[in-house]
C-alpha cells in the first residue's frame, strides 16, 4: 500500500518529519524518501531502499543534511519517491499513496502530447510522475489534481510540497485515509528563551501524532483538497459526497491505535472478535491471536466465547519488523515462518482457537498450522477476522498477488466449477451452498480442525459507518465508477 507524512513549522520541522515518516513504515516494503524545503537551500531529497533496512537506520546519518521548516515523507510501495518537478504552477514536491491500473494508457497519451517520462524503476513507469505530469496539465494545483482524480481508474492520494505550504488532496472515493493534526507548544530555545512552536502535520496514520505532540484535528474528506500553512488550514476543495474507504484499514494494515473516519482499528478488531464468539460453538481450551493483526480479534473472541485467551504463539520482533516482506514467494513463506515462534509447552495436548486477519493464498497459515501440529497442538480450529477474499482489489495494493487466481478461493472455484469467475455471487454470500463448501474445502486444503470466517454484516457493524461509505470490493465485488468532474461525487 504505502504511506506518508508531511508537516509544516513555525520551526525546524526535521525531526517531526523524520520520527512522523517513521510511524507509517508497516505500510509499505520497498522504498522511502524524504523531502524538505528552505528559502536559501531549495529542496532537499534522498530516496532509499527498505527491502534490506529499516526506514530508521537509512536516513538518521542524513538528517543533518535536511533543513526547513516543512517537508515531506513517503513509505511506498511501488515507485521511487518524491518526485521533484519544476513547471508553470511552480518548483514543486509530490508523495502518493496509489495504484493506478490505466497508467500505461496515461502515459501513452501524455507521451502522444509531446510530454516526457524521466523517472523509471526497473523500466518500469514511476506512478508519482505520470501525477505530477497530470498536475502540470492543469491552470492551478485544484485543477491539476482534478484531472488526476478524472483520469485514474484506481486510487491516488497525495501530498505536494510548494515553496509556501503544503497541499493534501485525499483520492476522490476516500479509499485511503489522511489525517490533520495540530501542534501547539512552549519550550525552550537554544539560548534559553521561551519559544512558541506552531505546526500542522498531514499523515496517512494518525498514530503518528500523539508521541510527536500534535493533536488530530480531523479527516480530509474524500476528494478534498486542503493547503497547510504554519499559520492555519485552507480549504481548496470542499470534499466530495460519496466515500468508499478501504474496510481492510481495520482488517489487516492500519495500525492498531490509529482511528480512520474517527472509528479505532483495535476496538473495530475487538468488537467483530467479540461478536464472532458469541456466535462460535466450538469447544476449545484457549484462544490466541497470530501476531500482529490477528491479536485484537482474538481478545475479542476470547471475550465473546468465554475461552481463555493465551499466547501460544508470538512474533519475534527484534530482527522481523511487520513491514519487512519479500516480493518473492519462496521468501515470503520463509519471512512468515521465521517471525513467528509457537510456544510448545502453551501448546502441547491442547486445543486453539487461532484468530487471524485474512486468508490469502493460505501458504503462510498452512504452513504455520503444520508447525502448531508438530508443537503439541491437538486441535487447531482458526477464525478469520474478515470474509472469504473472493475479489482482487484493483483500488490499493494491500496484497503481492498478481492475479486473482492467487487467492486459494478463486483457485478452489476454479476447481469445482472448471472457470474461476464462475458463481463468484454466490460464493461470496454467507452461508449459501457454495459458500460452505469452499469455506470446508479450504479447511481440508490448510488441514485445519474447523475454520470460520466473520459475516460481512458483522464487519460493517464492527466498523460502525454506513455500508456505501465503507469499500468491501474484496468480499463481494460491490464498487462505485469513477468520477466525472461534477454530480453526486461533489459536495
């Protein structure tokens, strides 16, 4: 998926860029850069590699180098980023947080008009830049946004940092989330006088405001377009009307403590835990969440079932950070076996309920169920803390499957029915016929004592907002067009 953070100052803002960047880092597995701009130096920008590295150990012998009062950072996923650009709007730097599936089709227009393309990855187009370039395209930064939003068909967030503020314009539908918070503080300068401090931060988790002392003040709408000063907040754009943010911020990537649209990703865990246990009948002697994302569902559960909760399992943390995740398959299952560690004397003669936050191609959880096996476990019933994944997600790329026949569902589908898009409405419906056999087939497939997936119903209810605010694409193939530059997606 990726994630960013920018901040604007009354003072140098290096460290809250650097330390704001850093909280998103579970985001996103490839690359990072960080920008900043002063009056007298310019811009500043250094781009780096995170697929053998922290984010932390790449830039904190660079940070001297970094001056201003306002600058931005990038965890991503894909391209390298910020892209720097210099163009009628202005000398500009640009973040985002997309997936853009017409980019070629962008870029071969864009080429046909006598635009070039500089910036590659691995020959491969730099996303970033095909936005920027659109930017360019229009009178002001709101009009040029625009034609992003009325050109995509995906999701694009972004953040640019001008030479006087910096510009958030969240993607058109909300599918991914930006936060404003607000910092106010006296402290001491460096010769002993008392000194006021005013910034503003943008960041695609609000989890990284509290330990840097900014206050969250709210979300920028879906669409809406907003520019930071270190003075105040202008509205460049009201927000659109329709939003379709991502459920699986609750799912699986959002940081527990961080709170989208104002609802918590660990009490949306808990809550839809809590209600699948009340509901379970299984007779176990503990319960224990696969780390990280699957723990809050299991406290839930374990609450909601009256089974005990235990950590049979645990994540090794020192050297196996949540973000570190090969592209490659083969090291994939061994990152995933290498972080977590089964607690055998927990496990021995027991039966577990296992709490998980999805299933994608289930090689991780097979594999990992055959360890709790060796490891003493007698039963190994797990519970999925979303419904089945029956549709590939073509707004944010929060998986590395490369086509939907990744998902063991589709390949499940496509055994029983000799075409994989087959029936997809009734397999993503609970408790039909099909359903039930799919959802029993993938338990024998993963070896599995039973397996038990959350309603939909139950999720929704769990987040709290109105299902057509709320994108579940991934769990029944409902999604909105794009927009059109005027109508029901305007305010």
């Amino acid at each position: 998926m990726g994630g960013f953070f920018g901040t604007i100052s009354t003072r140098d803002c290096v460290n809250d860029l650097f330390y704001g960047t850093d909280y998103n880092s579970h985001l996103g597995t490839r690359r990072a850069g960080l920008v900043t701009f002063d009056p007298e130096k310019g811009f500043t920008r250094s781009i780096h590699s995170l697929e053998r590295d922290y984010f932390r150990s790449k830039f904190e012998d660079e940070l001297n180098d970094f001056r201003g009062h306002q600058g931005l950072g990038v965890i991503s996923d894909t391209d390298p980023q910020p892209i720097i650009i210099n163009s009628h709007l202005g000398r500009y730097a640009v973040v985002t947080v997309a997936k853009i599936n017409n980019l070629r089709e962008i870029a071969d227009e864009l080429l046909a008009q006598r635009m070039h393309l500089s910036e590659q990855s691995a020959n491969k187009l730099n996303q970033t830049e095909v936005v920027a370039l659109l930017i360019n395209m229009g009178n002001t930064f709101v009009d040029g946004i625009n034609r992003v939003y009325q050109k995509i068909k995906g999701s694009c967030s972004m953040l640019i940092l001008t030479e006087d503020g910096i510009i958030a314009a969240r993607d058109f539908l909300g599918r991914t989330p930006i936060v404003i918070g607000k910092k106010e503080v006296h402290q001491l300068s460096p010769i002993g006088t008392d000194e006021f401090i005013r910034a503003y931060g943008v960041s695609s988790e609000s989890t990284s405001f509290p330990n840097l002392n900014y206050r969250i003040l709210r979300d920028v709408g879906p669409g809406e377009i907003v520019k930071l000063k270190s003075d105040g907040i202008e509205v460049l754009q009201a927000p659109f009307k329709r939003c379709q943010i991502c459920s699986f911020l609750w799912v699986y990537y959002g940081f527990p403590a961080s709170c989208y649209e104002g609802v918590n990703a660990e009490a949306v865990r808990e809550k839809n835990g809590r209600m699948m246990g009340k509901r379970d009948d299984v007779e176990a002697d503990m319960v224990c969440g696969i780390p990280d994302s699957g723990v809050g569902m299991a406290v839930g559960y374990a609450e909601g079932s009256g089974i005990p909760y235990k950590r049979a399992v645990l994540k090794y943390t020192p050297t196996w950070p949540r973000s570190f995740t090969p592209s490659d398959q083969s090291r994939r299952r061994l990152v995933a076996k290498m972080k977590l560690i089964p607690n055998e004397a927990m496990l021995r003669g027991q039966r577990v309920v296992f709490c998980d936050d999805s299933i994608v191609r289930g090689t991780q959880l097979r594999d990992n169920v055959k360890e709790f096996f060796d490891n003493g476990a007698s039963e190994i019933h797990v519970r999925i803390s979303c419904p089945p994944l029956v549709y590939g997600c073509p707004f944010i790329g929060f998986t590395e499957s490369k086509t939907d026949l990744e998902y063991i569902t589709r390949q499940i589908i496509r055994d029983f029915e000799g075409d994989d898009r087959t029936n997809l409405e009734k397999y993503s419906q609970t408790d039909t016929p099909e359903y039930k056999r799919m959802v029993d087939e993938i338990a024998r497939r993963l070896g599995l004592t039973s397996l038990k997936f959350a309603r939909l119903e139950d999720l929704i209810e769990s987040i709290g907002l109105p299902k057509e605010r709320v994108c579940t694409h991934c769990f029944d193939g409902s999604s909105y067009d794009q927009p059109q530059g005027d109508g029901e997606f305007f305010g």
